[in-house]
C-alpha cells in the first residue's frame, strides 16, 4: 500500500506555492509531474529562478529537487547550458522498453507463484482505483496508479535486484508512457489489457500474466514510436 500512500502525497501537491514541511519530496513530486504531462517539454532548460517564482520556493531545495531528477534519469546537468529536462531517442525508448518487457515478464511469473493473497487483493485495491479513475477521466493519477500497480506485481517477485532494475527504467521512460495513453482508444486499450492483468493474476496464471505483461508493453511502443 505504500504506492497508494505516495500518490496520495502527490495529489495533495496541487498547484499553487509549495508549503509543506515535506518540501523536497513535494518538490521532487511537482516537477516530475510537469514534466511527465509535457509542461517542462524534452530539451526544457531548468530555470531556478523562473521555477522558484512559480512554485513558491528559494532556489536550495529547487537545485536539490533537480539532482534527485537528474539521478532518477529525468533531467540531464548539461556543461554551460545547466539542468534540461531528458530527450530520449526512438532508440532508446525502444531499447528500454525490451528490456522493460523481459523483466517483468519474469516478474509475472514469479508473482504469481509468491505472492500472499493479502498481497494480491492490494493490488486488485489499485487496480480498481485505476479504473475508477480512468471512468472519471483523471489521466495523471490514473497513470500514477498504472505505474504503481507494475511496480507493486514485480515487488511480489521477491527479487530486489529486479524491482531496482524495473524501476529505474520506469522512472526514465514515465513521461514516454504517458503519452501512450493520449486519445481514448490507446487508453481504453491499455485498461483493457490491465483488466487481464489483474485477472491471471487472481487466478495465479503465471504464464497468462506473463503472457499479458509482455503484450502490454509490446503495445506500448506501438502506442508511442510517432510521437518520438
């Protein structure tokens, strides 16, 4: 339940000044998601100052807010031009989408084997979640709970080294599959295969969720090559 409890700290953010006590968290928060709904485009430079105006902050935990972007793969510390926001390659995209889609087609199968019900009915509490959003049209945190719920079913691998690996990519690759969801045929397609998703794994299916798993982000780059 913790990814519940991070979206949650995410959707207080809002969007007005930054006033927590949390600010690095809230910060961190803020500016991945503008730059995962495309409002800090690929290529942006990170201006503190301009920043710190709008979000209310000192330029400190702005430039500390940054490297943690930056370690996560999201933003790049270029020589004499600063912080700008990462610009992935139709190569690279796709690259790390393979290896994605290994991982957790290895993740579904172990799951499947080791997860406790307990487990399995949190993800089904996402899942639901999910869709309940995806009915009410709230795309960013119908998306945040998407990413959550893939990373909660290879942490039910077991396998620390996998969920390290899995989520890096994740982390670099979320504004990409954002953009997957745009127009509401590729969205309603991508609940439709989550539906199966959620399915083999109630039924401990390993090699349906596998299967599911795979096709999904087979999919996803399908969803996303035009508009790299």
């Amino acid at each position: 339940m913790d990814d519940i409890n991070m979206l949650d700290r995410q959707t207080d953010a809002g969007s007005g000044p930054i006033r927590r006590t949390a600010l690095h968290d809230t910060l961190v928060n803020r500016l991945r998601d503008m730059i995962i709904e495309g409002d800090l485009e690929p290529g942006t430079r990170l201006h503190e100052g301009q920043l710190g105006e709008q979000l209310g902050v000192s330029r400190t935990p702005l430039r500390e807010a940054i490297k943690y972007l930056a370690s996560e793969g999201l933003v790049e510390l270029v020589p004499s031009r600063g912080a700008v926001v990462k610009r992935f390659s139709g190569r690279d995209v796709q690259d790390m989408l393979t290896v994605l889609r290994t991982l957790e087609e290895l993740a579904g199968r172990l799951a499947c084997e080791l997860a406790s019900d307990a487990e399995i009915r949190a993800v089904r509490e996402m899942h639901d979640e999910m869709v309940a959003r995806y009915r009410s049209g709230d795309r960013l945190n119908y998306y945040k709970l998407n990413q959550a719920i893939h990373i909660a079913i290879v942490r039910l691998a077991k396998n620390a080294t996998l969920s390290e690996v899995q989520l890096m990519l994740q982390t670099r690759l979320k504004r990409i599959r954002f953009i997957g969801h745009e127009g509401q045929e590729k969205w309603a397609a991508a609940v439709a295969e989550h539906e199966e998703m959620i399915a083999a794994l109630e039924a401990r299916d390993g090699a349906k969720l596998s299967e599911v798993l795979g096709r999904h982000l087979a999919k996803a780059w399908e969803r996303v090559r035009d508009a790299i």
